[in-house]
C-alpha cells in the first residue's frame, strides 16, 4: 500500500480516475435528478479518492470516494462509496439537534434585533436628552459669568460680590444636582439593557453548549477501523493530537472513507490516490485531474490510525526524508558570510525529522576546520531555500553580519532571480511575456506546509516574471521574487489568480510525476551591498532545463 501522504499514483489508479471521468462526463445527458447534483457539486471543485483491492477471490476492485457531502440531505450516490457514518439522515438524532440549534440562532438574532436593540436604544436617547439638558444648563452658567465677569471689570460693591458669588455657588449645586437627576434617570434603562444583555448571554451560552454536545455525540458516534480490525472513535483518535478535539469535516476526506469501505467490504487495501476534479477555489491552488497527497490536518491523524496493519511504503513519518543528492557547495567566503550553492531536496535549517540541513552542513564544514586551526564560526542563515529548491543560499559569521542580512532582506534590498520550469506552453495559453503577479498568502491550517491565496487575511506577495522560451509542453521563466513568502513562487505560478502553470515536479501545488526526479525551481542569482564594507556583491550559479533532473 502506497504513503497516501508522499506518492505517485500507481498507473491502474491514474487509469481508474481517467475512466471515472469518462463517465461522469456521460452523466452530462442525463436528465436524473441525483446525476445532476452530482455534477453540479463535483464540478465546483472537489477531491475524489481512487482505491484499488483485492477480494477474497484475489480479484482487484475499484473503490471511489468524493470528498465532503453532496448538498444538506446527505452525500450518497451510487458511484461513490457510502459515507463512514451517515449523520445526515432528515429525521436522525443529529438533523433533528441540528435544527434546533438553528432556530435557536434565529431565535438569537431576532431577540439582539429587537429587545436587545431596544433597550439600547432607549438608554441612547434617554442618555442624548440628558445630556443635552445638562449642556443647555452649561451655557446658562457660561452665559451668567460672563455678565459677572463684566460687572466686576466695571467695578462693583461688596454686597454685589457676595451675591455674585451666592449666585455661582447656586449654579453650580444645581448643575449638580442636574447631572443626580440624570444619572437617575438612566439607572431604570441601565439596568433593563444589562438585563437584556444578559439574556442574549445566556440564549448564545446554551447555543454554544448544545453545539459542544451535539459534535461530541457527532465525533463519539463516528467511528473508523484498521486493517487490524480495531474501531475508534473521531474523539479517541484526535485527543491524542495537538488538536484535542476533530477539526470541522474530519473523516469526510476520500481517503477515510475509501479505507473504511473496503474493510466493511473485507477488501485488501493496495493503491490509493487523490485527484481534484472541477474548479480551485476559496484561495487553494488545485488543477483540476492533477492528483494530491492527503491533508495532514484533518487526515494524517485519522489515517495514522486506519492504516494500522497494513504495509505502508514509504512509512508514515518519514515521507520526503534525505531525497537530497550530494552536498552543498561553497562558493565563496569571507570573514562575514559565505555563499553556497544548495542541492535540491536538502532543508535550509534544522527539521523535526533530523534530516541533514544547510546550516548542520555548515556547522560540521567549519567545526572540521576549527579542529585545523581556523577560528570557530557561529553560522545563521541569512535567508532560507524550499527544501525542493536548488540553488544559492547565504549563512552569516557571527551576529553583527547576520542582523545586517537580515535588515537588507527585511528592506527588499536583496534581488534574486529563479530559474523555473513551468507545466504548459505559455504562448499557447495567451500568458503575458512578462509581468507582476500581487497575491497576499497565508498558511493553509489544516494542510500544512501548503500555503493559499488569502485576499482578507493574507501577507503581500509580489513576484516579477519574464518568460524565456517554451518547447510546446513547458515554459522556462525568470522570477524575481520582491517579497519572500514561504512557497511564494510555487502558488504564484500554480494559482489560477496567478499564472495557471505549476512548476514542473511541484509534488504539493502541481502534479509529481514519475518521469520527474525534482522540484524544477532553481534560485541562480543574489546580487546585494553588503552594509559592513560598502563592497557590492553578485553571485550566480545558472542551471539549463535538462540538468534539472539531477541538480
């Protein structure tokens, strides 16, 4: 059985999907109604799941799966596997819960927009009346000082300055007393709008306590097997995660119900695969027939425990693990920084899984020359590299040089250019020569390291673009990167807001494929001033597209 998380699709499974398609497509000049949601669904952008298995007859079977549900009564169609638990029944416990949550909403928003609204409303006026008395009476008061202030300049008795006097002290108890009134009139409204607020508390705290208890039944109640025919429930698998409870959705992947299928059915799980089909959308970067691993943050937890008893290739855990080829090379160094040219495939800094990076390089190169008499270094990576990506990268000597770094890439004072080799002939899709590509990015939670395109909450992404040549399948481009965004040139080129093509051997936004060794993403040029010498610096190391494969 493949790493549903780190693979290429077995070809029977690429031949399953392509065989689906040609029958979803004949679904088209069908007049039923099912077939026509279906489609409907499907083409507005969603995963579907292929798994082949063998029966007890040692004859292989072909399971699908789409991901999530089809419209609000529920996600069965023939086609497609059944879901793991059908909690969409109209008249089952979780409907029936469902929807008077939902009229307690309702009941919610009619009671903020009505008592609650009045009660607000009425201290708001009552408030603006009182105040507006309380300035009238200030101006009184201005008025009336001024007229004394006049009297004394034209000169005045002493009884008229005792009286003066009697008179401010008057004005002001009354203002007093003014301002008394007013805060007694407002108390009763006070109190009702604190009543009212506090029963639109209460009616949202029982919402939210009768929607804990209904997905904790739902999670209770949604149970999935092994291949070692042992069952757990959703809230056992993911209270052992960083979670604590199941995210929105969890288990309705194709990948777990694929699984659950075929032990219900007494199947031998053998190849599995994901495919988007239909439209990108809500920011993802997904090309429709391209196949995808599996999410990590709904899926990895669930399918760590389905997959138990199986024989899993590569292991769970240690997927994308030491696929570099060959060291990094240094080519240049001096008393502040050095530069070298990264072999694709190698992490920029330390990871979780221990494998050999950059910058442990660096440290064992120059610890090696400590041991020949050379001063010890203290090395940090001024900037970092994909793992997928080849090319140069710079460490720092110490921390004066690396703040430095830091500062001019910070200020956008680094230019880079990349070479890339792109899935389609840009002529032929009509894409401009060259150009700019804006789109704000931000983390894809529950799919990391994926990154999306995130119009509200993403952080500015800018990316300049020049194509240079195409053979008819791929493009070779120039990008000049003017921030640097975790994946920024790989969803810039892969989005369908950006430029619509993947970069060739992109296992994450475009189609790993298994004719292709490699991520074709190579970082050829830095050119900067470095702060500390005043001295301009340049250095590039190009690649040409058929050395790709084994840079």
């Amino acid at each position: 059985m493949n790493n549903p998380f780190d693979y290429i699709p077995d070809k029977r499974c690429d031949e399953a999907f392509d065989n689906l398609c040609r029958r979803l497509a004949a679904l088209k000049q069908s007049g039923v109604e099912m077939d026509r949601n279906l489609l409907e669904q499907l083409e507005s952008g969603k995963m579907i799941g292929v798994l082949l298995a063998h029966n007890d007859r040692g004859e292989t079977e072909t399971l699908y799966a789409f991901s999530g549900q089809l419209g609000v009564e529920g996600f069965d169609h023939p086609m497609f596997v059944e879901p793991v638990f059908d909690y969409l029944e109209p008249d089952g416990y979780f409907k029936t819960h469902e929807r008077e949550i939902s009229l307690q909403s309702i009941i919610i928003n009619e009671y903020k927009n009505g008592p609650l609204a009045q009660t607000h409303s009425d201290y708001e006026s009552e408030k603006e009346r009182v105040s507006k008395e309380i300035e009238e009476f200030k101006e009184q008061i201005r008025v009336s000082k001024s007229g004394r202030d006049a009297r004394r300049a034209a000169g005045c008795s002493k009884e008229e300055e005792k009286a003066m006097i009697r008179q401010s002290q008057y004005e002001k108890a009354e203002l007093h007393r003014l301002k008394k009134k007013g805060e007694a009139r407002l108390a009763p409204l006070e109190e009702e709008m604190r009543k009212a607020q506090q029963q639109y508390n209460a009616l949202k705290e029982r919402r939210r306590i009768d929607s804990e208890e209904l997905q904790r039944w739902l999670f209770d109640n949604f149970k999935v097997d092994n291949a070692s025919g042992e069952s757990k429930s959703l809230n056992e698998i993911f209270a052992e995660t960083a979670f604590k409870v199941p995210p929105s959705g969890a288990g309705e992947c194709c990948a777990p119900k694929l699984l659950q299928a075929a032990y219900r059915r007494g199947l031998q799980p053998l190849a599995i695969a994901e495919y988007w089909y239909g439209k990108s959308k809500d920011g993802e970067v997904r090309i429709h027939g391209h196949h995808y691993p599996a999410c990590r943050g709904k899926c990895r937890p669930l399918l760590g425990w389905m997959l138990q008893g199986l024989d899993v290739t590569p292991p769970l855990g240690i997927e994308n693990r030491g696929s570099a080829k060959g060291n990094p090379e240094i080519i240049f160094e001096n008393e502040w920084f050095c530069v070298v040219n990264k072999p694709a495939g190698m992490l920029s800094v330390p990871g979780k899984r221990g494998e050999l990076s950059v910058q442990q390089w660096l440290i064992e190169h120059y610890n090696h020359e400590q041991s020949k008499g050379i001063g010890k270094k203290e090395i940090k990576m001024a900037h970092r590299l994909d793992q997928d990506t080849s090319g140069l990268l710079m460490a720092t000597f110490g921390e004066e040089s690396y703040k430095e770094m830091q500062r001019l890439f910070a200020t956008r004072q680094v230019n880079k250019e990349y070479k890339a080799v792109l899935e389609g002939d840009y002529r032929a899709l009509k894409k401009p020569h060259r150009g700019i590509i804006s789109l704000p990015l931000a983390p894809d939670i529950l799919d990391r390291p994926r990154q999306r395109v995130d119009l509200e909450h993403g952080k500015e992404s800018v990316t300049e673009y020049e194509f240079i040549t195409s053979d008819g399948e791929t493009s070779t481009i120039i990008f000049r990167p003017h921030t640097g965004r975790t994946h920024q040139l790989r969803v810039h080129a892969a989005s369908q807001s950006g430029l619509g093509m993947p970069i060739v051997g992109d296992r994450l936004y475009g189609n790993k494929n298994r004719d292709v060794s490699r991520l074709h993403l190579h970082a050829m040029k830095l050119k900067f001033r470095f702060p500390i010498t005043g001295e301009q610096y340049c250095f590039e190391i190009p690649v040409t597209e058929g050395k790709f494969g084994n840079n």
